[in-house]
C-alpha cells in the first residue's frame, strides 16, 4: 500500500510540528499586556479577541489530530478503515502516551469551554430578562439602592438592553461625572463588549496559555469605554476622575448583577486595573498612525498586526497539514 506508506512518512516527519499549534498561543499570551496598552483600545480588543479565537481553534485542532493519530494504531478501527495495520504500527506516528494524554488534554478542554458557554448563554439570558423586566422605556434607569453600581444589561433580539444605575452611584458623583458613567456604560451596550470578553475566555478555555489574552480583552473593553465616555464628554481629566470617584466608591459594594458573569458588570471597579485606566486618561490619547508609511487604513501601525498575522498563519498552517494528512491517511483510495 504505497499510498498509505507515503502517507505515515509524511505523518511521522511532521510529528513535531504537531504541537506547534499548542505553544503557539503563549507567544500572544506573552505579548497582550503590552499590545493592551500600546494600540487604541478598540483596534487592540478585535485584534486580541480574534487572535484568540483562531490560535484556540489551532490548538483545539492539533489535540484532535494527536488523539485520531493513536486511534488509526487500535485493531477495530484499522478493521472498519480498511487500512494496513502493521503499517501504521511500523510508522507509529504518535505513541500511545501521546495519544492518551491528548485525549485527556482535548476532554478538559471540551467539558471546561462548554461549562464556560453555558454559563455564559445562562448570564446572557438573565441579563436580557432583566432588562425586560426593569421600569420605564428609557436607555438607562435608577434603581433605588444605596449600594453604588452601574452596569450594562445586554437585551433579547428585539429588546434593547438597559443602563442601571443605583440611586447610590449618583449620588456618589457630580452631573458631569454622571455623564461620563453613562457614556461609559453605553458604549459597552453599543459595542456589544461582552461578546469579546466572551469569546477571549472560551479562548483561553481551550488553551490555557491565553489567559492573558482574557485578562488583556477584559481591560481593553475598559479602555474602549473609557475613550468613548471621553470624547463624549470632551475633556480626558474629567473622564478620568468619573472613573476613579465611581471606583472608589463602589470599592465595597458587593456585584449582585448578571452582567458581572457577562465580564461587563462592575466595570468602573474590577474589570481591568483602575489605576493604569486611570492614568491612560490623564495621559495623551494615542496617536493615530493614519498616513505615515507604517500604518494600515484606519491608523492601525503594521507591525503588531504583521506580527500578529504571522502567528496566526503559523498556527493555522500547522494544523492545516497535520488535518490534511491525517485525511491522506485516512483515505481508502
């Protein structure tokens, strides 16, 4: 069988590259503190929370490959496969430890992402009913609580989602520091940023090397909001100080919303270190790059996003080939 012969060599010398797409994902874990705070904050939570996704996928892959690679060398699958089995134990292209700990690997990984989701549909859900439920047809209402909070309630398809404030978070903050709250707050509603929390930390489920990423999108929806509430209230310190009066006060006050396990509640306080959002505001915004021979459209410098794109292709590339020769493999013909 000439044909599966070729196809185990090929197999077996790409082994190693295999587990690329397993380690790969650490090299952005690594780099998304520093990509959080040096790219404007909306073109750094689509380009951390797309990464994510697809060095997930990758990796999600490469496990699957790993497990299907030990399972061609059991008797009853050669039977049904119609495949040489003493040429695929001569290749022995992964070992029976290798295939059995990646077994293992993609069913944690499998169990913890949809434990992940469910709850976080489960969040979804609540959210959205609660906003139904919530009086009044404006954007945003008060709720009579002396506890200060402000947060975002995603709505049902149909239904649009509402701003809360406790009657305790204004009376915590002067009417322009309420602006701000509420400009803040809207943006995460508009922007729909609990999908990008969302798919940051199903990412990071999967593979556990990009739990930096979660944390660095979980920021960087901060800072999103942050810029938007101060352009609209045009004046960065005051923007900055709404955040940090609106922190402070809600320092001890418990989060008992649904937004909270959507990664968008509690924003002013827990979501992404005050300080540094803080001090981003009294600083400078960030410069746009638009029209200098480094940048992208839109003002996006290319050397993060090359860098990026570049780990992405890698990955991708190695669980292609490791996919299309395991089909190679497979295929009777």
């Amino acid at each position: 069988m000439p044909h599966l012969t070729h196809s185990l060599d090929s197999l077996d010398a790409l082994h190693l590259f295999f587990y690329l797409p397993l380690v790969l994902p650490g090299l952005l874990g690594l780099a998304a503190p520093r990509l959080a705070d040096r790219l404007e904050p909306r073109v750094a939570t689509w380009l951390l929370a797309g990464s994510a996704v697809v060095l997930a996928a990758g990796s999600t892959i490469a496990l699957g490959v790993l497990v299907l690679a030990g399972l061609i060398r059991v008797p009853l699958a050669a039977f049904f496969g119609h495949w040489s089995l003493s040429a695929v134990r001569q290749a022995d292209p992964v070992s029976k430890v290798e295939a059995v700990l990646a077994a293992v690997v993609l069913a944690v990984v499998l169990v913890t992402a949809l434990r992940l989701a469910r709850r976080r549909v489960r969040a979804l859900v609540a959210a959205g009913f609660e906003a139904a439920c919530l009086p009044g047809a404006g954007e945003y209402v008060v709720v009579d609580d002396p506890a200060p909070e402000a947060y975002a309630l995603p709505g049902h398809p149909g239904r649009p989602g509402r701003i809360v404030v406790s009657s305790g978070m204004l009376a915590a903050l002067d009417e322009h520091e309420r602006e701000v709250l509420i400009a803040h707050e809207r943006t995460h509603l508009r922007a729909h940023h609990y999908a990008f929390v969302a798919a940051a930390h199903l990412a990071a489920a999967a593979n556990p090397l990009l739990r930096p990423v979660g944390a660095a999108v979980a920021y960087t929806v901060e800072r999103w909001a942050d810029e938007s509430a101060a352009t609209a209230c045009g004046d960065r310190r005051r923007a900055a100080q709404a955040v940090g009066k609106a922190a402070l006060a809600a320092k001890h006050a418990p989060l008992r919303n649904p937004a909270t396990a959507l990664g968008i509640g509690g924003g002013v306080r827990r979501a992404g270190p005050v300080p540094r959002r803080v001090a981003a505001l009294l600083a400078p915004p960030l410069r746009s790059h638009r029209g200098l021979p480094w940048a992208l459209p839109w003002g996006v410098p290319w050397l993060p996003v090359l860098s990026t794109g570049l780990l992405l292709a890698t990955s991708a590339l190695c669980a292609f080939t490791a996919a299309h020769d395991i089909h190679l493999l497979l295929d009777p013909r």
